[in-house]
C-alpha cells in the first residue's frame, strides 16, 4: 500500500466509523425492539441522543474530566488509524489498552460512589478481556508466513486467517459481548439505561462528556468489528465480502446474546471470559504450534 | 434543525406514592404502550435526564432528595408531576409529614392528573413535556448566542 492510500484509508475510518456504527446501533435498537415485541426507536436514535448531547449544559463535578475523555477518544482514534491504515496489530492493542486508563482516570477523578464502583468494575473487565485481545495478535503472528504484527501482510494471507484460528475467534467474539458493553446489567457501564451501578464509569459525565464517551465507543466497535473482519481476509479481493458478512453475523449474534442473557452477573461473565480464552485461544495456540513444528 | 426533542432521556422518581403510578409509568415501557419509540429512553441517571417525572407527595424527608435530583439535571430539563398525589399531595395533603405535591420544593411544568394516572395520559403528559423541552432548548441556546 502506498502512503496516499494509508492516508486515504485512516481518513475513511475518521469519517465513516461513527455514521457506519451509529447506524449499525440504530438497527441493533430496532431489532432489540423487535425481539421484546415492541416498535422501538428510529434507526438514527442513536444520532440524535448523540447531538442532544452535545446541545446539553455543560455540567462537570472537575475540569480535568473533559481532558482525560479527550485523551480516552484521542488514544482510540489513533488505534483505528493504525489499524486501517495497516499498519502493526500488537501497537493498535496496547493503544486501545492506554485509552482504558483515561477512561477510569476520568471516571475517578469525581469521586462519586457510582463511578468508582463503576471503575472497579471496569478493572475486573479489563482483566477479563486484555489477555484475549493480546493473544489474538499473537495467534495473527503466528499464523501468518512469514510471521508479522502487521495488519496490512495479515490482510493480504495466502488464506483467510480463520482456518489456522478459529479457536483465537470464538474467544474474541466471546469477549465482545463485554466490549460492547452488552447484556449483564451490572458490569461497569452498560447501555441499557437501568442497572445496578447507575451508569457505572459514565454516572458523572454530563452532555458533553457523555457525548464524546459514545463517540469514543464508536469509534473503538469500529476497530474490534475490524479485527472480526480481518480474521476472514486474504489475496482473494472477495474475502471482503466474506468480512462484512462475518461482522453482520457477529453483530447480530451480540443482539442475541444481548436479548437472552439480561440476568447474567458479572462475576460469571469475568470467570467465562478466562474459561473460553484458556480453553478455546489456549487449545488453539498449542494445535498451532504443533501444526507448525511439523511443517518444518 | 434542531433534534433535540427526538431524545428525551426520562427520570422516575417516587416520592412518596403508593406505588400505583410507578407501576402506570412503568407500564409505558412495555410493548402495549412502547415510549421508546419517541427515542424516550428510562434512565437512572439526573446527569443524563432531560425529563424528570416524579410520582407521590413530597414529604419533610424526600424535599432534599427531589430537590437535589432537580439541581443535578443538565439544562433545559422539564418537570411532570405523575398523578393526583405529585399534582397537588392528594389523599395524603393533610398528613403531619407531606409537604404537599412536587411544586411545593422545584417549579413543576407538566401536571398529569389521576388516581393513578393511566398510562394514556402519561404519556399525553410526556409529549407535551417533550414539546416545552424543545422550547426550552431553543431558548437556551438563543441565550447563549446573546452572551
């Protein structure tokens, strides 16, 4: 790829990751809606909470939240950029990993019971999902030839990746039903409007704060939808065909779980999390590394 | 254009009713009435509610509690006191501990009448709070342009 279309591409992901999945979120409220045998909202609801937001007064309990949510939507803008652009898998991890510490940096510094409450929470999930995320690099690494981070060589595999890690893609898909901030009512900040928590780490963030908190989410489902996708990518200029397809699927299977695990508590999401990563990324990486000790 | 009034986050809060309204204002979320299809979403939060609706009579323990809710909430917000008792205290007025209906502690907008009010007219009530939710932000925002 040439350096105009990397830029063409992070541009492309600036501009379109918050219209694709604001309206993929529309749908999922839509279909929800449908589930539960109701009507449910317009499909671009999710735009306009989005601008009354912004529109709201802005109320902050300290100055120093609005930065450190800046910074939180800043670090996962950068990892979207690196990784359309194409560039090393491993650096879009650790980026979306230090934007979660803005996040809990600016949910503690109100000192409001619910967002600490919230944050401890969000500590455990992050517990429960990193280890997950970093292996689905490593198993990225290890399944391409010759081994690399780099998500440009990845997407261009002699093969769709999912063949060597189908393993390392039900983990992953297992752990974005945490990411999404989905279904069990209590974890640390949910998008359903009532649980346990109040709204967890987003409890003090008033209008604008909140506002820039979704389009952060936004933009950070965009990357994760992306890594769903690249597990399908390959030389055949169709497999992006076979990505979209799988991301609908997984999106879809998200409001599924969504509808039929309201009851779910956090303390069994957190110990299935480490349960489907040790057994079915663990598994997978052992098989791998056997397949690959008799190829040589 | 302005959109704001497609997205009116609700606060419930119960004062000290007898519970029949809660259970009506409830209802409204379910699929025979579905208010989410306005984009009314039932939050938890004042700090993300535009509208605050609050069911029972205040008494001399909840007059903080309600008043607190009310400063917490972001501008424009708009206020609708959910049945007989919210409106004016109701059959509970006379009590040594209720202060009266929700305007006796924060400026009440919207007054839905009702022992207990049915959800049809909740919902009439969360419309017109919607509508006067629009104006208020327009004002608002008609303010800040002057400064």
């Amino acid at each position: 790829m040439t350096v105009q279309t990397k830029v063409i591409l992070a541009v492309c992901y600036i501009i379109l990751a918050p219209v694709v999945i604001g309206l993929l979120d529309g749908f999922d409220r839509k279909i929800s809606a449908r589930m539960q045998g109701r009507k449910g909202p317009s499909v671009l609801q999710p735009f306009y909470d989005l601008k009354k937001l912004f529109e709201k007064e802005a109320l902050c309990a300290n100055r120093a939240q609005l930065f450190l949510i800046r910074s939180y939507l800043m670090f996962i803008m950068l990892s979207g950029v690196l990784f359309f652009a194409g560039y090393d898998l491993l650096l879009v991890v650790f980026a979306l990993s230090t934007s979660a510490v803005f996040l809990i940096l600016a949910a503690t510094s109100t000192h409001s019971p619910f967002s600490s409450q919230g944050t401890h929470r969000e500590l455990a999930q992050i517990m429960a999902c990193e280890p997950m995320e970093l292996l689905v690099a490593v198993g990225f690494y290890l399944a391409t030839v010759p081994r690399t981070f780099n998500v440009e060589f990845i997407s261009k595999s002699f093969s769709p990746n999912i063949i060597y890690l189908p393993g390392f893609f039900i983990g992953f898909v297992f752990i974005l039903t945490i990411k999404f901030r989905k279904s069990p009512f209590d974890i640390s900040t949910s998008h359903h409007a009532h649980q346990e928590v109040v709204k967890g780490v987003t409890a003090e963030m008033v209008g604008r704060e909140y506002a820039l908190v979704t389009l952060a989410e936004w933009y950070e489902s965009a990357v994760l939808y992306g890594i769903v996708g690249l597990f399908f990518m390959s030389r055949n200029p169709f497999s992006i065909v076979y990505a979209i397809i799988a991301i609908l699927v997984v999106w879809f299977l998200e409001i599924v779980i969504d509808n039929t695990s309201a009851r779910v508590k956090w303390q069994l999401m957190l110990k299935l999390a480490w349960g489907v990563t040790i057994i079915a990324a663990g598994m997978n990486l052992f098989l791998l590394e056997i397949i690959r000790s008799n190829i040589r | 254009m302005s959109t704001i009034h497609k997205s009116p986050w609700l606060l419930h809060y119960d004062g000290s009713s007898c519970n029949g309204c809660d259970i009506e204002v409830l209802a409204c979320t379910t699929p025979v009435y579905d208010v989410e299809r306005f984009g009314v979403i039932n939050t938890g939060n004042p700090m993300h509610a535009d509208i605050f609706l609050v069911t029972g009579g205040v008494n001399s323990q909840n007059a903080s509690v309600v008043k607190q809710i009310y400063e917490q909430m972001p501008e424009p917000k708009v206020v609708i006191a959910v049945g007989t008792c919210a409106c004016t205290g109701g059959i509970f007025k006379e009590c040594y501990n209720i202060k009266g209906g929700a305007d006796t502690v924060i400026p009440v907008d919207i007054y839905v009448p009702g022992c207990a009010a049915r959800p049809e007219s909740i919902i009439d009530g969360v419309v017109k709070g919607v509508a006067l939710f629009k104006e208020k932000a327009a004002k608002l925002a008609a303010s800040e342009k002057a400064n």
